[in-house]
C-alpha cells in the first residue's frame, strides 16, 4: 500500500492536483510540519505489522531491503486497541497546570488537526502560549504561523492575520535557516527574486484538462494569485506606471467613516539590506456598513511612493472589476520591493488608494481616497 503526506497550507489544492494526475493512493495533509521534516521528499517503509523498516531509502534500497523481503517472522505482538482521540478540554487543562511550552503545542496540534475552523482561535491561543513560554521553539512558531493563515482565510480573520502569519514564519526560520518547509512556506508568498519556481502555475491547466474528462475539478476554497502563480526572476520585474491622476494635490475626500478596510502583510516580515519583499494589500468593503464597490465608475488603483532607499516593481496598479454595476468581494494587490545595500531600521513606504463605494442598498456613492504607510522593516 502507498500512502502519500504533504506538507501544503490549503489542503484542496494538493486534491486537485492528485485529481488532475490521477493519483489513486490516499494523501494525508500535513500543513502544520507535525512529522518535523526538515527536508521532503522522505520515503518511509512500514510493514504490515505497523513496524519502521526504513526511512529516507532510496528507490534501490526500498526494492532491495523492503519490497523483495519478508518479514513474517519478525512479527511483533498483537499491538494494543486504539484509543479514543485526545480530549482538547483535557491537553488545555494539563497545559495551565504545567504551564510547560510542550504542552501548550500539543493543544495546539491536536486543535489544529481535528478542531476545524470553529476552534482556530483557541488553537492560535495555545501555539502563542507555547512560543511566548519558550521563544526558541521554532516548531511552535511556525504552526503558529499556520494557525494564524488558516484563521486569515476563514469567516474568522482578524485584522493583520496574515502579517503575523509571516512574522511566525519569519521567525522560525531564523531559529533553523536549513529548513527546507519553513523557506519554502514564505516563498510561496514571497517575491520572484528568492522564488525557486512558480508554485500554483498549474492550477489553470489541471482544471481544463480534469474538465476535458468529463469529471468536475475540485473546488479550492482559496484561489491562488499573484505570487504564488508568479515564475521567478532574477531582477525585479518593474511594471510601465499607468497613466493616470493620483491625486497629486489631496483633493479627492478621505475615506474617514471606514467604509473600506485595508489589510497589508509583507513576506517575509523582515528583509536583508538589499533584500526582496512582496507585499499584499487586501481591500474589504464595510459590511457592517452595507458598504459595496460601486463597479460603473473607475476601478480601483493604488499609488505608491517609493524612498529613496527602497525601488518597487510597480509604482501604480489597477485592480479588475467585475462587469456587474455593484459587488462587495475583497481586492487583491501585490508589487514587490527591493531595499538598497545600505538600508536600515524600519522603512515607512507611503501608498495611497483611489476607489468608488457605496455607503449601502441605495446609499452614496462616492469617490474616495486612503492613504497608507507600508511598513518594511529591515533586520
């Protein structure tokens, strides 16, 4: 039997691409690194009797030392009934008693495997706990991080998530450089400059072709986009500026009832002197206002500003809109930035975003203005 795990934060994506290929062996989905590899691929021989007979062999030594052998007579003892799944009441419990970082992450890992999105801020609580216990526990840090992603991605997001999220990864990868799921982790947001291959260009291709079968493509329930479809690149790729007004006087109105709210994460969280960064901008209409895009005017651009230290790829976006007089989904924008040689401390890089919403059904429609500081912070 052949039993596949990966190590992948959304888990449909790794279904689509089994469906695409025709993989016919279960996958387990490990996003939190619970088996702690440091480098994948690993293969593991288990035999039937549940018992480790190799691990990390190559396609030679697999055939010769587990395939074309037997291991009858090395059978174990019958082993014990399984027991029931660990009780999370119970692990929280052993964790305030103890107050030992270990027990804390064990929370967080049996949260973060079976409590689903209703458990997502206890399981955040329990892996902050272990990392604020012992802040050497890059483990825990990096779970933490993909706690926090999950929460981003759900109906249960706080605002600055998903900077957090890259802080944690940030930071557990400091503690062990060399390990290869925490780097590729940031990557995977990350700029094309430190990118080893485009992570999600096949997703388009997998769903013509599983499509072109007859069969219905698996649903992902977060669309990859920007850098994590982009290829690679040597140099930063610098886009043409639009030609278009940025307000250069301050005139157009602030958008000061917050009718949009603006979310910025920069991965990774910290950048080398001469370093690269992409930053993530995610705009949300106000529902609590019935606040919408009103999408029969211009669409929605953002203007930046770079220091003098500090070169982007692109000094002036535009977001698509749907053909559709009104809508309330989030926009997304990336640009990455480069720092010069000589860069230091903490880099406030000012933006700023024209946009058209409406207060509600039938309210104001107004054209408005935010203005931001994206934050770079240099280690």
């Amino acid at each position: 039997m052949l039993l596949g795990v990966i190590q992948e934060q959304h888990a449909e994506r790794c279904r689509l691409f089994a469906q695409w290929q025709g993989f016919d062996w279960p996958i387990l989905h490990d996003a939190a690194d619970l088996l702690e590899l440091t480098a994948v691929p690993v293969t593991t021989a288990i035999d039937e009797f549940g018992i480790v007979r190799g691990v990390g062999l190559s396609p030679e030594r697999f055939e010769a030392e587990f395939l074309s052998k037997s291991f009858a007579d090395d059978a174990p003892p019958a082993p014990p009934p399984l027991t029931a799944r660990a009780n999370p009441a119970q692990l929280a419990e052993t964790a305030r008693r103890s107050g030992a970082a270990r027990d804390w992450r064990s929370l967080g890992d049996q949260l973060i495997t079976w409590g689903g999105p209703t458990h997502i801020d206890e399981c955040v609580d329990a892996y902050s706990k272990a990392v604020e216990i012992d802040p050497k526990d890059g483990s825990a840090r990096f779970r933490l991080g993909v706690a926090l992603r999950m929460r981003f991605d759900s109906d249960h997001r706080r605002a600055d998530d998903f900077q957090a999220a890259a802080e944690s990864w940030t930071s557990s990868l400091s503690l062990d450089p060399n390990h290869y799921i925490r780097r590729r982790r940031i990557e995977q947001y990350g700029p094309r400059l430190t990118k080893p291959y485009p992570f999600y260009d096949w997703v388009d291709q997998a769903r013509r072709e599983v499509a072109a079968r007859g069969e219905r493509p698996i649903e992902l329930a977060v669309e990859p986009y920007g850098s994590e479809i982009a290829a690679p690149s040597r140099a930063l790729a610098k886009s043409r500026p639009l030609e278009i007004d940025r307000d250069p006087e301050g005139k157009i109105a602030r958008d000061r009832d917050e009718l949009v709210t603006i979310e910025v994460a920069v991965v990774p969280a910290r950048i080398r002197p001469g370093g690269a960064a992409r930053v993530h901008l995610i705009l949300r209409p106000n529902r609590s206002k019935g606040a919408h895009w009103n999408n029969e005017s211009t669409p929605i651009r953002l203007f930046i500003d770079p220091a003098g230290c500090v070169d982007v790829s692109a000094t002036t976006l535009e977001a698509p809109q749907p053909n559709i007089a009104e809508s309330d989904e989030e926009r997304r924008f990336d640009f990455e930035v480069q720092l010069a040689a000589d860069a230091s401390g903490t880099i406030d890089l000012p933006a700023h975003v024209l946009f058209n919403a409406c207060e509600s059904t039938g309210g104001r429609c107004l054209y408005l203005r935010k203005d931001l500081r994206i934050r770079l912070v240099v280690e």
